[in-house]
C-alpha cells in the first residue's frame, strides 16, 4: 500500500474514532447529539459544494487561457496555408496537353 494513502486512511479512522467515543461519552442526549450531526453534516455539505464550484470555475478559466495561448501560438508560428496558397497557379494533367 502506498505510505500516503496508508497515513490517509491511518488519519480517517483515527478521526472517525475520536468522533464515535465523543459522541458515547457526550453529557447530551443522542437526539441532540443527531441534530448536532445533521447541522454539521448540512453545513459541510454546502462548504464542499461551493469549494468543489470554485475549483472547476478556476479549472475551467486555466484551461481557456491555455487554450488561447496554444492557439495564439499555432496562429503566430504556422503560416495560413490558404493566403500562402492564394496567388499560386495550379496546373492539372490535363491543362498541359
């Protein structure tokens, strides 16, 4: 197994234990102790949905900007074969005869 994802999963059920022994020796009762959880829950909820949208927002603006600057680049170091073109004369086999 991987060191880190040992450490992560190591981190996981250290916490997920901690919270379990809180709430056994918790003074509340456990209907306030399911409200408590509920609240967190819906708050985490809304904190990672706004997280996740400002990361594929920013994802989204980082990949437009590398998007124009290829194409930028292509356009500034790649000549535009139909004005290279536009003044040629192009002869078929069958003009020649």
């Amino acid at each position: 197994m991987d060191k880190r994802l040992a450490i992560l999963l190591s981190g996981v059920v250290g916490i997920a234990g901690g919270v379990i022994t809180a709430l056994l020796l918790s003074p509340k009762s456990g209907r306030e102790n399911r409200e408590w959880i509920a609240d967190q829950t819906e708050g985490t909820k809304l904190w990672l949905e706004e997280k996740g949208k400002n990361i594929r927002e920013e994802g989204e603006k980082r990949i437009d900007r590398i998007s124009r600057g290829v194409k930028k680049t292509l356009d500034e170091n790649l000549p535009d074969l139909y004005k290279a073109t536009e003044k040629m004369k192009f002869e078929t086999p069958e003009d020649e005869a």
